[in-house]
C-alpha cells in the first residue's frame, strides 16, 4: 500500500510556480481584480495597465482602509472604472482593528467562474495572509488565482536615516527608532488565522525583523516564546545590500538568545515557503509555531500559501498605532511580476 504524505510533505515536494516578470497584465472577460485604494505609486499601477491595454470588461474588489488617509486614491480608482464601465465591490478594512474578511470575500467571490487577481502592491501584510486563506481553501483551493505585484524603484529609509537613528539608539538605549509607523496598539488575531494546536507546548515565534523595531519587540514582550527563529531577508537588488546588517543592529538582534537565524531572499517567495516548511518539519510537532508575517509583500505570500494549509499554525500581526506620511513610502514602479497559484491546488486531491 502506497505511503501516505503529509499534507506539508506533498507542499515540499511540489514544484512550485515560478515568479513571472510581466510587461502586462493578463485581465480577461468576467475576472475580478482584488487591490487597494493605497497612496503608494505602485497602488494603481496594474488597474492603469489594464486599462490601458484596452481591457475593462473585468471587475474589482476595492479594499478602502480606515482610518481613511486623504492621499489614498480611492476617488482615482472608482471614477477611472466609472469612465470604463468597471463595476465595483467596496470592502471596508480597519487596519487598526483589522476584522474578518473570509465570509464577506466569499459573498462577492464565491459564483465566480473566472480568475481571481490579487494586487498586493498596496496591501498590508496581515490582509495579504488572509486572502491568500481565503482563496487557498474551498471553494477555490488557489485554482484561477493569480498574485499581482508591483516593485517599486525605490524603497524608504535611506541609509543616511538609518545611520542617523542608530547613533541616536547607541546616545540613548530607550530611544526607538520609527520608519515605517509609531508605537503598537496590540497583536491582532484573526478567527480564522488562528491555531488549533493543543496548548502546553514550548511556543516558537518566527518573524521577520525589519525597519520598525517596535514589531519584534511586541512579539518579545506580548508572546511567552520559548524561542525565536528570525528570517532576515536578503535584497534582490544590490544598491539596497546595506539593509539586512541596519536591520539587525535597528532590532538589537544580539541582544535575543534562544534563536535560530535565517537569510532568504525578499523576492523568491518559494525559498521562504521551503524555509517555513523546513522549520515546521524540524519544530512543529514538539513546539506550537506563531509566524508575525513582518517581511517583505512577497515573504508574505510565502507565509499566506503556508498557513492556507498548515492549520495548526497560528499567525499574529503587530498592529501599527500611527502610519507614516504618504511622502515616506515608497516611490515608482521598477517591475511587474505574476504568480499563478493553480499547481498548488494539486495539494488537497
């Protein structure tokens, strides 16, 4: 009789769909388009080229955030499908109290026939993980679903910044440094991401450190980890090599004992996701494993396809209490790229 795998083993073992660069977007008849009503460049970057291309017999799920910052293009988005005759499904999310999204995705979702394109340009980490949940588990089992993303050109703090905020850091060791957002109102948990592990065991955390400290130190303090694994991305692009060892001196790394330290692009979705299943297959059984999906848009992805089929794995998220300035994101666009999830409803047959 044939041995049966693991569903994480049948994960490891498939051959993951590559990260396609793309000049367009493939929209076709009757496919929705979920993306954000975000202020970055990148936000609106895949409707204008769809639009452009001459296609608009497509439709959008419009995530609009709250609190509700002016810059957003909200108004852009729904008078450039106004003008198309693209119709429009608005769905609210409050990033600061980011609530379930499953049954109302599934409301719009669910009768479509077509692709499902999701635009994680502009989206938060946390509700990029969700959707992916949503679309990895029935009805859809990621069959016609299909991740869009922009890269931008260029990628905020510069260098000079981060020097200048770890001299203030080295003046002063309560000083804490705040690129990307200011101070924590909690860690959210979603319903439907959390974990059914039994509880007792020793917690693992994985996350991945970045420019705001203030999101692994939560994890340290709210999370009784027994131990951490840190997965520090590493940059596709040269001109940004200085990030990762800032990083790490921006989070007093050194200062973590009982961790495991990993190096895994922030581009290559599929070298994180075989990084998540090697340390699920190293700790999961003595351990109950929480993942902060921390890292880059694409890290994320990873984390969303993990999670879609690692049930016992719960996420948390350190929820921003104040966003930055528009101005302080980042600016233009340097790439498209396309990842079709089909291959991987091969998963449950």
């Amino acid at each position: 009789m044939p041995k049966v795998l693991r569903i994480d083993r049948k994960l490891y073992n498939l051959e993951k769909p590559p990260l396609v660069p793309s000049s367009t977007v493939g929209l076709n008849k009757g496919d929705i388009l979920i993306l954000c009503a975000g202020f970055e460049d990148r936000s609106i970057t895949i409707l204008n080229n769809a639009i452009n291309s001459g296609k608009s017999d497509f439709s959008i799920v419009l995530v609009e955030y709250l609190p509700n910052v002016p810059e957003n293009k909200t108004n852009e988005i729904m008078n450039k499908c106004s003008e198309c005759g693209i119709s429009v499904d608005r769905l609210l999310y409050d990033r600061e109290n980011p609530p379930s999204i499953r049954n109302k995705l599934l409301d719009i979702l669910h009768p479509v026939e077509c692709r499902i394109f999701v635009d994680i340009s502009g989206m938060s980490r946390l509700l990029i993980v969700q959707i992916l949940n949503v679309l990895g588990n029935p009805p859809f089992n990621f069959s016609r679903s299909t991740i869009l993303y922009s890269m931008a050109q260029e990628y905020p703090p510069s260098e000079k910044e981060v020097d200048a905020e770890i001299s203030k850091m080295e003046e002063d060791s309560l000083h804490s440094a705040m690129f990307l957002s200011s101070g924590l109102f909690e860690l959210a948990v979603i319903p439907e991401l959390s974990s059914v592990s039994s509880e007792g065991q020793p917690i693992r955390v994985v996350a991945f450190p970045s420019f705001n400290p203030n999101q692994l130190a939560a994890l340290r303090t709210e999370v009784q980890a027994s131990s951490f694994t840190l997965i520090h991305g590493i940059p596709p692009l040269e001109e940004n090599a200085w990030r990762p060892e800032k990083i790490n001196m921006l989070n007093r790394i050194e200062d973590i004992s009982n961790r495991d330290d990993l190096k895994v692009s922030t581009l290559e979705y599929n070298k994180t996701l075989k990084v998540l299943l090697d340390i699920y297959d190293k700790y999961g059984v003595l351990e109950r494993i929480i993942i902060a999906p921390t890292g880059s848009k694409m890290q994320t992805v990873a984390v969303g396809i993990f999670r879609a089929f690692m049930e016992d794995i719960q996420i948390v998220y350190p929820t921003p209490r104040i966003f930055p300035k528009p101005k302080e994101y980042t600016k233009g666009v340097r790439q498209l790229y396309q990842l079709q999830l089909d291959s991987f409803s091969d998963i449950r047959k």
